[in-house]
C-alpha cells in the first residue's frame, strides 16, 4: 500500500500580495509618493491608488478565507476518521488485556507450583548428601583404622582431615550418624573416635619427627612435617621445626665456637664467627620458608613468622655466647680500665697555651692503640651483622602493610642480645673510639713532620698553585683514623652511636686540633713585620735536597721539573716575566724564615683538613646515596644520620675551619703585606713626580716603567705564596683579601697624586693603560676580582673624558641609560678637577 505524500504551501507561495514583504515594499512607495506630493492632484492620485491598494488586497484576503476554509473542513473530516479508528483499536487492547490477565493467573499457579517441586528437590538432595557424606563419614573411619593398624600414615591424616574439614561438624557429632557409623570393630560415636585418633597420631608423629631430625633424614622430616596439619596440630609441627632448627644453629654455633677456639689469635675471627652464624640463620629460613608456607599457609598463615618467633630465643643465646666470648677473650673490662688511666698529657702539653715542653712527659701506652682500632673493628663488625641480620627478618616476615617505613620487629627489639648491646657493648665501644681518636691524635701530634717548601719557591716563568699543597703529616694520619673510625661507627647500625661519636669527635678536631694545636702553632710561627716568602733561581736548588715526602706519604708536587723549564728564557725577558727579575734581583739563594714557611705549611693543612673531612661525608652520603639506607633501613633513621653528619660533624667544623683560615690570614696581611702593598703603589704612583701623569710624547706614553715595577713587585709579593698556598680554600682569600686592600690603597693614591700633580689627555691614557695591566695582572680572569677596582677604573675613565663627553655621560647617566656610577655627582665633579 503506497500513500501519496502531500506537500504543504505556505500563505506567501499561494497569495504572493499577501506576503509581508510585498505589503512592506507597496506602504514604502506610497509614504515616498506622498512625500512627494507637492499638490492637492498629487494627494488625489495618491488616494485613489490607495484605495486601488486596498481593494485588491481586500480581494486576496477574501479568496485566502475562503480557500484555508475549505482546508480546514478537510483536515476536521480526516480527524474524525482516525478517531473512529483509534476507537476500533481500543476495543481490540481491551479484550487482550483480559487474555493477558487470564495467562497471568495460569503463570502465577505454575510458578508456585514449580517451587513446591524445587523446595521438594532440595529436600531430596539434601537427603541424598547427607546420606552421602555418612557414607564417606563411614568410609574414612574405616580408611583410618585400616592406615592406623597398618602404619599408613599418610592416609590416616588425610582421612581424619577430609572428617574434620570436608564434613560438617554437626554431621559428624549428629544423632544419624552416631547411630549408623558405628561397627563392631569400631564401636564409638565417630567424633570422640576422631579426637582420639588425633590424640594419638599426634603423639606418633611426634615421635616419628624426632626421630627423622636425629637421624637428619630431609625426606622424612618433610614427610612427618606436613602431617601436622592434616590432624589440626599446627603449631606442633611448627614447634617441631622450630626445635629442629634450633638445634642446627646450635650445633653451627658450636662448631663455629671450635672453630674460634682454634684461631683465637687470628684477627676478626668473632667477626666473621657471627657473620657465617647470621649467614646460615638466612639460609635456612629461606630455604625452608616455600616448604612451611605451602604445608601451613592455609592451616596458619603467619606460620613463617611463627617459627622466626620461635628460633629467635635460640639465636639471641648464641650470638649472646659468642659475643661474650670475644668480650671475655679480648679482655675488654680490662682495656676500658687501662684507658682510664691514660691523662693525655702529651695532647695537653701540645695544645695548651705556651711553650710546649715534652721533656718531662712520659709518652707510656697503657693500651695498645693497635689493639684498641682492632678491637672497635670487630666490634663494629659485630654489631653490623647484627644490624643486617635485623634487616633481613624485617623486610622478609615484618612488612608492615600499613607502614611504608621498615620498621624493627619487637622480637628483635625486645630481644636479650639488643638489650645487651644497649646495655653492654654499646658503653664500651663508644669508650674505645673516643680513646682510639683522642689517643691517635696525640700520637700524631708526638711525630709530627714538615715538609720542606724549598722544591715549590722555585722562580718560573709562570707561577702556578701545586696541584697537592704541602702539609704537615698530622692531618693525613687522624683523618685516616676518623675516616676508618667514623666508618666502624656508622657500620655499626646504631644511631646512638653515631650521635656520641659525631659529638665527642667533633670536640677533639675542633678544640684539641684546630683550636688547640694549629691555632698555637699559627700564633707561634706568626712572621715578623714585613717578612715574606722569597722564589730562588732554579740554579741555586740544591741537588742533594731531598723532595717533599712526608712520613706519612704526602704527595710530593708533580712534575717539579717543569718549574725549571723556561726559566733561562724568563731571565732575559724584561717585561714578560716578573719571576726573572726576582732572580735577577737574587742571585743567591734566599733563606727563607722557618716560622714563615711552617705558618704556611700550617694553612695548607686547615685548608687540606677541611677537604678531607668534607670528602669523608661525601663518601658516605653524595657519592654513595644509598650506604645509610642500607645500614640504616628502620623508619627515618638514615635521615636521621645524614643530618646528625652535616649540622653537627660537616657545617661546624667547615665554619670552624674557615674562620680559623680567615683570621690567620687578616693577620700575615698586616703583619706582612701592608706596609710591602703601600709602598709597591708609591713607587708605581710617587707623589713628588709631576711628569707621571702630564704626558707630551708617545714615548712618553708607551714608557713601561710603571708596569715593569708593579709586576716586578707583586710578582714578588704573590707568586711565592701562590706556588705554595691551598689554591681554593686559601691563597684564593689571600689573593682576595691583597686585591680588596690594594683597591682602596690605590683610590687614595691615585686622589692624592692628582690632586697634586693634575693630569693631561695623553696622561689619562697612560693611567688607563697602567691601571689595565695591573688589574689584569693580579685578577687574571676572575671577574668578580676586578669589581673591585669598579672606582679606581671609574676615576681613571673621568679624568680620561673630553668635556663634551662627560657632559653626555653625566646627564645619560642620571637618567639609567650611561654608565653605572659607584662614585657620588660631588666626587665626580671634584675628580674632573684634576684634568687639565
């Protein structure tokens, strides 16, 4: 059936002289004609078109009703057909409702009556199962006596298990079955029948893994192991284990104790005694864990940690045993009494104020220090394997779900042999390091060498800083002690101990060593005034000095032969190299001041301290992040140690340090250099020479009188020092410290100078140049160096200005975009005086 589609039309398509544009369109051009009437024939015609207009219009609107009309009728007639249909439809929905509700009543009749059937089904089945399970209720215990008689044993475990576990309880205890399980070889109810077999299996297998254990048989002691379970006795069996185990670290513990016996005179021998113990204890729990779990996981989940519960004790009396054996075999309590006795009087004779007079002390060891280092490294090794061992049960069977941080176990924590640590080892050892240190410290002090500088005081053409500065041996020697101590502390895993050990230490290094013994030994070879370092010519080196080799093994300065290369071409260079005229101006060799060269010697070993313990630190924290977390993985405690080392062990003693640096150095300035500085920047400037700054001729210009003093000078005054000093952490501020002071002698020279003598054009370009090289020659390239000549330069550039050119930089320069003034408008302006 096709229906004919119909398209509507709108009122516009049909009556276009209806539509709103044309009517629009015919009002504009009738407003337009009637504004442009001019005449009453005009308005006449106007209306008459008007009422044209309005006729036509009435016309269309009338055939418009009539035809919409007509569409109207039709569109009425057409609903009330559709009305009539809907009406025949409704009738039709009435009458399927009723069959509908007719089936709904049938469903709801079968739908109970098909429940009835299932609750009838669930019955039978129910009856059926239970049936069943008496059935297998009554096989297993038939199975059971069969194994019991017949010593399957294995059967009879899981038999009782399938009882206890697949069958319900009250089936077992039930009325039915207790009236039709029992038979005349097994008269009881079935429960009380179970618990006795259980009773007496537990008794059998107990037996039987005790006697597998003896005997060390793996195979069946698995076998009986996992047997436990299936009887509802799982802590026996993991009681049994744990007992198993406990005798091999016993008998381990034992042979290893033999085995220390034997070679008690051997170095470490306790150390390495607790580690294979530790080592064995790991072994075995991770090597029988997969064997406990997959026997008691779903019987006792924490079975694992149950057995760590239970051998613990037993590890705590072991290590507990051999702890105490090397304590009583080292003699311990004896060598904390000796220590006591020692008064350190040789540390105090040094590092007190005063003449140190050693004549009278008697240097007498009471403890070996040899013995004491060994002693603190076994017992750090000790008490790290200790602290991995910690480690190991807490990341493996403590791992808290809750906690992101590891944390120690109370068994651990609680344990006989960490309370005897507290309590015990602990005190001691922290008595033995501080002693090791102090004691190591005056020994070094005791035997202290200097090495010569004479092999650096070389005249060169070109003065460079020693690769390795040379210093006096004591720092070498208890660096090497704090460094080898501080490691034993920090492998010992005990946060306390590091706290103790970074406070007393720090007390030793700072008041018996820096502010003790090198600040004395400062004040003591402070030079006399105006004495300074001298370079020799490379001729008067004598050939049977010996290099610089400390007792200790400080490295000589690499490469002492290049300090001879170039020399001879230096001596003929007048303007090139101010070293040639320093040996040109001694031709003997100079003999240097031996408080002088200690002084420095002194310096470098602040500095060269200062660099050892900071690569220490490095060592155990930037180099290496992860070695305090290892040695200390419970909770915050490796944050804890780093900060412990930087705020009260790495900052102080850097602060310490430097400051001790600081004022030494302020002190050989005045001692030394300022009265040498003052009078190197008079002969350069001298005040009395009206020609040094009012130039005529180029020759006059170019004259390199000025530079050739100056460098003459200065290199007398620093290449020395440079070729012997700590580069970065001393003759840096020392050369810093000599610029800072030179800047402001220079300004007042320079002021004073000009203002007595004025200064022309061509004088302002020689004091420019001048001023250039001398900067250059003592800042090089450091920048930062040259900032602080920012005014004398700025003096130079005013007094080298044309009037027009100062004008223009004056007022730029107040507006932000000239030059960057440091000096003030008023000197300024007094400056520009001085050029004529």
């Amino acid at each position: 059936m096709t229906e004919k589609v119909t398209r509507r039309t709108s009122t516009h398509q049909i009556f276009p002289s209806l539509a709103q544009p044309t009517l629009d369109l015919q009002y504009d051009a009738l407003a337009a004609q009637f504004t442009a009437s001019l005449s009453l024939s005009d308005l006449n015609r106007l209306v008459q078109e008007i009422d044209i207009k309005t006729n036509q219009i009435d016309t269309d609107l009338a055939r418009y009703v009539s035809v919409t009309s007509k569409k109207h009728n039709g569109e009425v007639s057409a609903a009330e057909l559709h009305r009539a249909k809907l009406l025949h439809a409704i009738n039709h929905s009435n009458q399927l409702t009723k069959v509908f509700s007719s089936a709904n009543d049938l469903g709801h009749s079968l739908t109970s009556k098909i429940k009835s059937l299932d609750h009838e089904i669930g019955n039978v089945n129910a009856t059926w199962a239970y049936v069943a399970d008496v059935q297998t209720l009554k096989s297993n215990m038939k199975q059971t006596q069969y194994a019991i008689e017949h010593q399957d044993w294995e059967k009879a475990a899981q038999c009782i298990h399938c009882m206890k576990h697949e069958l319900r309880s009250e089936l077992v205890s039930g009325k039915f079955a207790s009236a039709v399980v029992p038979l005349t070889d097994i008269p009881e109810y079935p429960g009380p029948k179970i618990e006795q077999w259980i009773e007496m299996l537990k008794t059998k297998f107990l037996d039987l893994f005790n006697e597998a254990a003896k005997k060390r048989s793996v195979l069946e002691i698995t076998k009986y192991f996992q047997l436990f379970p299936l009887i509802d006795q799982p802590e026996l069996g993991l009681n049994c284990y744990s007992k198993f185990i406990c005798s091999i670290i016993t008998e381990s513990s034992k042979a290893l104790a033999q085995s220390a016996s034997a070679l008690e005179s051997k170095l470490g021998i306790y150390g390495d005694i607790t580690a294979k113990l530790f080592e064995s204890v790991s072994m075995m729990l991770a090597q029988h864990s997969p064997l406990i779990n997959r026997y008691y996981a779903e019987s006792y989940p924490l079975a694992i940690v149950y057995v760590v519960n239970k051998i613990q004790r037993e590890i705590d009396v072991q290590i507990g045993t051999i702890s105490d054996t090397f304590y009583e075999s080292s003699r311990i309590d004896k060598v904390l009494q000796d220590i006591k006795l020692h008064r350190f009087t040789a540390l105090k004779a040094l590092t007190s104020p005063g003449e140190s007079d050693l004549t009278e002390v008697v240097d007498n060891d009471v403890a070996s220090i040899v013995e004491v280092g060994d002693l603190i490294h076994e017992m750090s090794t000790i008490m790290n394997n200790w602290a991995l061992y910690c480690k190991f049960i807490a990341q493996n069977y403590f791992v808290s779900t809750e906690n992101t941080d590891l944390v120690l176990p109370p068994l651990l924590a609680n344990g006989n042999f960490h309370k005897k640590i507290k309590s015990k080892y602990l005190p001691a050892f922290e008595s033995l390091y501080l002693f090791y240190l102090k004691r190591s410290l005056e020994k070094a002090l005791t035997i202290e060498e200097l090495p010569p500088l004479s092999p650096l005081l070389i005249a060169t053409k070109v003065s460079q800083s020693p690769d390795e500065a040379p210093i006096s041996s004591i720092i070498e020697d208890i660096t090497l002690v704090f460094h080898s101590t501080l490691k034993n502390v920090l492998e010992s895993g005990q946060v306390s101990s590091v706290k103790s050990f970074v406070t007393e230490s720090f007390k030793v290094l700072k008041d018996d060593l820096l502010h003790g013994y090198i600040s004395k030994a400062l004040e003591e070879n402070l030079p006399r005034s105006n004495q300074i370092l001298t370079l020799s010519s490379p001729q008067n080196l004598s050939v049977h000095e010996s290099p610089i080799i400390s007792r200790t093994g400080t490295p000589a300065p690499e490469s002492v032969g290049g300090f001879f290369k170039g020399a001879s071409s230096a001596l003929g260079n007048v303007v090139g190299s101010g070293t040639a005229m320093v040996t040109a101006a001694n031709p003997t060799k100079p003999v240097n001041s031996t408080k002088l060269i200690n002084f420095v010697l002194y310096l470098n070993t602040i500095a060269a301290g200062l660099e050892f313990v900071e690569q220490i630190g490095a060592n155990f924290t930037v180099r290496n992040p992860s070695y305090l977390s290892n040695l200390f993985p419970f909770g915050i405690d490796s944050d804890k140690v780093a900060n412990i080392l930087k705020a009260e062990l790495l900052d102080p003693f850097q602060s310490c340090a430097t400051d001790i640096i600081k004022q030494s150095l302020l002190k050989l300035y005045e001692q030394s250099f300022k009265l040498k500085i003052i009078t190197m920047i008079s002969d350069c400037f001298p005040e009395s020479s009206e020609g040094n700054f009012i130039v005529y001729s180029s020759s006059a210009l170019n004259d390199p009188s000025t530079i050739i003093k100056f460098k003459s000078a200065w290199s007398a005054i620093s290449s020395p020092y440079k070729q012997t000093l700590h580069k970065s952490l001393v003759y840096d501020q020392f050369l810093r410290k000599l610029v800072e002071n030179i800047a402001k002698i220079l300004e007042k020279k320079l002021l004073l100078s000009l203002k007595k003598s004025r200064i022309n054009e061509l004088g302002a370009l020689k004091l420019d140049k001048d001023l250039s090289y001398m900067i250059n020659e003592m800042c090089e390239d450091d920048y930062e160096l040259k900032e602080k000549f920012v005014r004398v330069t700025q003096i130079a550039l005013l007094v080298g200005m044309d009037s027009e050119e100062y004008e223009l930089n004056t007022y730029s320069g107040e507006d932000g975009d000239g030059i960057n003034w440091v000096i003030t408008p008023l000197e300024r302006k007094q400056i520009r005086r001085y050029r004529i």
